[in-house]
C-alpha cells in the first residue's frame, strides 16, 4: 500500500484534488474510462473559449477515476460532462463567484434505478456511490476547468459542502411527471440538469392540512429577505417536495399551478427591500424596480422548477437557490 499511499500524496501535489483523498488516474483506468465514454484519449471535448482552455477526453476520464465513478456511469458522465462544458452554463463564472455555489445535478427517469441512485431519505446528503462520486465528478470538473488548470482563485465569500459534492436523484416514480418534462425532455427518458447552486434550504411544516399552506410556507423561504435573487432575477430555485408534503400539494395543485402559486405569494414589499439596502436606492432601469408594489425573486413563474424525493416520513421539503450568472442545463441521456 505504500506505494498508493505516495501516488495519493502526489496528485495532492500536483492539484488533483478536491481536498479529499483521490483515487489515481493511472493510464490503464484512464484508458478504460475513456473507452466507456465512447471517446478517444486525446478526442477535444469541449472548450473554454474565455480562458484559452481546451477540454479532452482523457482529462475528463481522469477526473471520473479520481472521483471514484465506475464504468457502468459512462453514459451519464458522457451526456453531464457535455452539460457541463456548455458554454450557457458559465463554469467558470461557477467556480470563481464571490457566490460561492457548487454545481448540483439533478438525475431524473429510468437511470436512477438503473445505476442504484438514492432517491429517499438523506436525498442531498446520500453516501450511494453514484450520488456522491457522480456529483463529486461534476464539481471536480468545475474546479479544474473553471480555474483554468489552476490558473484563477475561488473567491467564494463564503461557499457551502456542494462544492465537493452536490447531487440529487429523483423518485422514479412522481405525481408530477419526471424532474426533466419541465424542459421539454420526453417523461420515457432519463435526464442529466444541472445549475449552479447554494445549499438547500430547509422548510418545515408539520401541521397544514391543505397544499397552499405548504406552498405558501415554501415561498415564504423562497423570498425571504436574504434572498440572492431580488435584485438582478436572473436566477431560480429549486424546489425539492418530499412525499408527506406532496400528498397534499398534489392533491389540490398541477405543477403549473403550483408555480404560478409561488410566484404570486413569494414577495417582499420593494420599499422594505431597499430600505434594508437589498436593492440599491438608485436601481438599473432594466431590473424594473418599482416602488411602492410586491416584488418576486423572479421575473417569471418558469424559473422555479419542482423535484420529487427524500424520505417518506418527515414533513420537511426544501428550497434551493441558484446564481444570477448561470443557466439551468438540461440534457436527455442517449
């Protein structure tokens, strides 16, 4: 083992490392990766055009070794690493904002089961290996491309765990339909999204016996004051709905209607907003901030999008913010 031990230490040293211990990418593992990936070694991927970086085969296969991905992920590490080097996704803008989001993936249809993805209790926090070396992989790749090899500083003023893992899989079987039919992906397909993101949210609701009481407690988290989103509107939100709280939103909501419920009952009053210094006192005109009337988190009820998961006991759902300089991707997997 001594010799591991020394290998594990060297991509220490070498930067190849998310702070946790890696397993090393020797050519052998790299080789067979990439031949999962149905890629060349030396195939170019993606590229970087803003920070002069090209992105290749080999590089990503590395990265899914030290992250400790199996083989069997290949097609969904194909399609995520495709989504991931997506120039609308900004990854570098990802790894470098004082925001400090990590990039959170969303895997959704028949590959949940398929590849043993948990879907229950812990759904943020699940130690199933491909929740957490699949989104380990993601933001490894944030970190190794976003900083171009290195070459830039995180400035995350305060960051969250996601930046080393951040994954969530959905219950294969939903009242809503799955995760991805809400960007036009066929409900028969499995689906890779992914979006830069802070932590999630808790909302608690023990009590309500109707649908709207469990929204309006989720917009109530949704808009808080804090809120990243109230100035620019440019970002989203997740909302994660656990299974006690979906058999009442469910019963007495469609998807569209819960959506438009949120954004009609997720607002502060703009005068409070600027007087607590959350919008400036003299706005951009595009923000079209209006004194004087409600305001929303988001310009448009499509920027909220809803997942089904978590354990089925516990009244608790969530709320997950995303960046303003960053688009949702999402991407059916072949």
């Amino acid at each position: 083992m001594g010799s591991l031990t020394d290998d594990i230490e060297k991509c220490y040293a070498l930067g190849w490392s998310d702070g946790l211990p890696v397993i090393p990418p020797y050519g052998t593992l790299v080789d067979q990766m990439c031949e999962a990936l149905g890629w060349k070694p030396t195939e170019l991927v993606g590229e970087l055009k803003q920070l002069q970086l090209e992105v290749r085969a080999e590089q990503l296969a590395a990265t899914a070794i030290m992250a400790g991905c199996k083989l069997d992920y290949a097609r969904l590490l194909r399609t995520l690493s495709l989504a991931l080097l997506d120039p609308d996704f900004n990854i570098s803008g990802v790894a470098v904002t004082t925001g400090g989001v990590g990039v959170l993936v969303v895997v959704s249809g028949p590959i949940v089961a398929e590849l043993g993805f948990d879907h229950g209790s812990n759904a943020f926090g699940s130690a199933a290996r491909p929740n957490a070396t699949i989104g380990r992989f993601a933001n490894m790749v944030m970190r190794f491309c976003g900083k171009a090899g290195g070459v830039l500083e995180e400035f995350g003023t305060i960051g969250h765990p996601g930046r080393l893992v951040y994954s969530i899989a959905e219950h294969p079987e939903t009242v809503w339909g799955p995760y991805h039919t809400q960007y036009f992906v066929a409900a028969e397909k499995s689906a890779i999204s992914i979006m830069a993101a802070e932590g999630p949210n808790s909302v608690n609701n023990h009590y309500a016996d109707t649908g709207a009481k469990i929204l309006e407690t989720i917009a109530d988290c949704l808009a808080h004051d804090g809120s990243t989103n109230f100035y620019y509107r440019f970002g989203g939100y997740l909302v994660m709905i656990t299974p006690e709280h979906m058999a009442l939103v469910g019963r007495d909501f469609s998807r569209d209607g819960a959506r438009q419920f949120l954004l009609e009952h997720a607002v502060r009053p703009t005068d409070d907003l600027i007087r607590l210094g959350r919008i400036p006192t003299v706005p951009k005109p595009w923000t079209n901030v209006e004194p004087g009337k409600p305001r929303a988190p988001v310009m448009m009820a499509d920027q909220i999008s809803f997942i089904e998961a978590g354990g089925a006991s516990g009244k608790f759902s969530a709320v997950v913010p995303c960046w303003v300089a960053n688009r949702t991707i999402v991407r059916a997997i072949d």
